[in-house]
C-alpha cells in the first residue's frame, strides 16, 4: 500500500470528545503523519515536535471540523429530489422505483454514483450509509467509485421482492446469494463495510427477510440499515402485510437484525414498546428533517430519543430529502425540534455531524473527531463564505454563536475543501 498524506494544517480546530465535551482550539494546528492524527493543539504545542521537513498547509482564518457523516442517503435518488411532493408509498412509486430501474445499465449507474458521492464531498460529508439500487452491480460499483477516492462509507445491496415493479424484485431465493458474493468481495475491504440492507418492510417478503437474517447470523458484528415508522399509511400496511409481529420494530428484530450498528432511519411513529427495545439492543436512529418535512411525514421526538440514550445520526436521505448539506440538515433538524418546544443547540448538530453520527454508525473508531491515530478525515469551513453570513457574523460573540449561524445559514458555499486520510479531495468553486 502507498503511503498516505502527511502534513500539518494551520486553521481554528473545533472537534468533539464526547457528547458533552466540545474542544475549541483558535490558530491551532492539526499534524497528520501517514492519513491519520497524530497531534492536534495549539500552534505552539504542536511545532515543539513538528518535523521541519513536514509541509504545513496554512488555513488561518477557516475552521477544521472532522468530516461530516450522513446516516441515511441513497446513491440512487440524486434525479429524484425536488419531485413534487407526495406522500412517501406515492412518492416512491412516481418518481423513485422508475429512477431506481435505470439502475439496471452498468454505464448510467457508474456516472451517477460519481455525480453522487461528489455531491457527498463537495458537502463537507465524508462518511456515510448507503442504499444502492437492488442490483448487484450497481453496489458493486458503489463499493469500487468509494474505494477509488479512499472513502469510508458503509453500503449494502437494497433487498426488495415484493410491492415494487418487477424489475426492482430480487429473483426468489437469489438475496442471499447475491449478498454473500457482495460481502466476500467487498465488506472490510480498505475502508468499505457491508451492510444488511432491506428496503423496508413493505418491500420484502418473510422469506427475504429471513435469508437476510441468515446473513446477519453468519456474521454477527454486521449491522443492518432500513427504514421505519416514517409514515402512517406505511406503518398500517406493514402491520397488514406482517399481522404475527408484535410490531413495526418486530419484522426486522425476530430475525435477529437489530443491534450496535443498525441504523434505523425515521422512526417517526414508533410505539413505547419499540422504543425501550430500539435502546435495549443499542440500535441507532437516523433523524432525516429535511427528507419528513418534505414528504409530509411528521416530527423526529429527538427529545425521546436523549431520553431513551439511544444513539442518533442525522440523514440527508437524498432524494426524499432535499439537500445533501448536513448543515441544511442540521438547521431543518433545529426546526423540528423547535416545532415541538424542544432544545437543539448548535452543539447538539455538530456533535451528531461528526462523533455521534460516527459512534452510531459504530465506526468512530476510525473517525469522527481528532484523537491521536484516527483517521484524518476533515473539512475546511469558511464561516465568511456568503455576504449575509459575513455580516451576521460580524456580530458573533463566541463559537457557539458562529457556529449556530453556520448550521443555520450554511450549505455547501462553506465547504473550501475536503480532506480524506489527508489527501485533499475538492475545493468548491464558490468564487
Ligand atoms: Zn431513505
């Protein structure tokens, strides 16, 4: 393997030791030695033992965040946002399942992978759970496009074989074929991780479902992500089309899918019951704002969530959201919060954006802040990159101030550059 980036980077440092423990470090400096951490302070802390022979990159002025991680997107909606709102099951059989069909066509789904996992990282997003097409290929390609940029995403072919066109069906019995092949090419190779991914209950029979369990069985540290409770019309039809489950919750748990990892995104209408099991086995939710509103779905409880200590992402969920910036998502998730007389502070997003996010998608042993060894993955962030946020900012009292402006007002024009393992990736072009 060939080494990897080192460097040292001058800029203000902001990162996350916990969910309580923000560290803010002015003119700071952050030493990467090999595409990983090796030290981070102050300027004057850092230089002692800095190697006069490693380049420094000069950002004084901009702000260094861990990169940020998306909980809940699909590869294969990118053409889809924007599509004239309906409720979701309309909503996916209008726009989405036609989309997802192209999918079919190695040439067009290697093209807009590209286009999408730059969408990522023009947007500051590093990390990030990902729903391909159900066809193979196409998480194929996924795994290989990501592998390429050296970036660190978690991926699973979409399981479908029911209530869906027929060309988005897995053929009877080929799911755990499939997915066994998948896995043996492609999960904890370099930096990609296989992930059990059926659509939602909806769109599997009980016999997909249980072949995916089977998977799960065989490798038991493998999570699963799907969908929840996002929508009322879904939650009855699911309890029709599953009437022996005790719940929503129960068609993926009886077959043993829960656990650290599994990401659960939405769970909008969840019941008390499903609650205390979510936290009992340390599933993690994905709260995705902008993609509830959009649809109409309803409000995230992110208070029940803290209450429950149930390890939260944010999602983007690209296209029945409607940015890829985890910053538009953090403001949109702001709104919901306040829509419902809950607290969701500046601190709240850029912890989820970054350490939480990484801790429930369970790779914050690789990313999610600057602890010595983990690997380098960040973003440079120009607070001053619109007129309006120059001039709101031009009256910002401290950090958490710039920092609620930034979630605020912030999209992709702050993003100045992004950095995986060290090795600069894009510059947005907003000048
Ligand atoms: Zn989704």
């Amino acid at each position: 393997m060939k080494d990897l980036a080192t460097l040292c980077l001058k800029a203000d440092l902001l990162h996350f030791l916990s969910e309580t423990e923000m560290e803010f470090i002015p003119n700071g400096m952050l030493w990467i030695e090999n595409g990983n951490v090796k030290k981070m302070g102050t300027a004057e802390f850092v230089s002692k033992e800095l190697a006069s022979d490693v380049p420094i990159v000069d950002y004084t002025g901009k702000l260094i965040l861990p990169g940020f991680i998306d909980g809940h997107v699909h590869a294969v909606q990118t053409q889809a946002i924007a599509s004239y709102g309906k409720q979701l099951l309309d909503w996916l059989e209008s726009y989405t399942f036609p989309l997802e069909q192209k999918f079919e066509d190695p040439q067009f789904a290697r093209s807009a992978i590209r286009f999408f996992l730059n969408q990522l990282l023009k947007n500051g997003t590093t990390s990030a759970a990902i729903f391909p097409s159900r066809h193979a290929e196409t998480s194929a390609i996924l795994f290989e496009e990501a592998s390429e940029l050296n970036m660190r995403i978690l991926a699973g072919k979409t399981a479908m074989d029911r209530n869906a066109p027929q060309a988005l069906c897995d053929e009877t019995g080929s799911t755990y074929q499939e997915n066994s092949l998948l896995i043996n090419t492609y999960h904890q190779k370099n930096r990609l991780s296989y992930l059990i991914t059926p659509r939602f209950a909806i769109t599997s029979t009980p016999e997909q479902l249980s072949a995916l369990g089977k998977i799960k069985k065989e490798y038991p540290a493998m999570a699963m992500q799907t969908h929840i409770s996002e929508n009322k019309d879904e939650v009855s039809y699911t309890k029709k089309l599953f009437p022996k489950a005790k719940n929503y919750l129960d068609v993926y748990d009886r077959e043993g899918l829960l656990g650290k990892g599994t990401l659960l995104a939405h769970g909008i209408y969840l019941e008390e019951e499903e609650w205390s099991r979510i936290a009992e086995t340390q599933t993690s939710l994905v709260h995705c704002p902008t993609s509830n509103l959009f649809l109409g779905s309803g409000l995230f409880n992110i208070q029940k969530c803290r209450d429950y200590a149930i390890p939260l992402a944010l999602g983007s969920d690209v296209g029945g959201g409607i940015s890829f910036s985890m910053l538009k998502t953090a403001a949109e998730a702001y709104k919901v919060a306040a829509l419902q007389k809950m607290k969701f502070t500046a601190r709240d997003a850029f912890y989820l954006l970054t350490l939480g996010g990484a801790k429930a998608l369970n790779i914050d042993q690789f990313v999610g802040n600057f602890e010595t060894g983990k690997e380098a993955d960040f973003v440079i962030i120009d607070p001053n990159a619109s007129e309006l946020m120059q001039a709101r900012l031009a009256l910002a009292k401290d950090i958490d101030e710039l920092l609620f402006v930034l979630m605020i007002l912030g999209d992709e024009r702050n993003i100045e550059a992004v950095y995986l393992q060290g090795e600069k990736k894009s510059v947005n072009n907003h000048r």
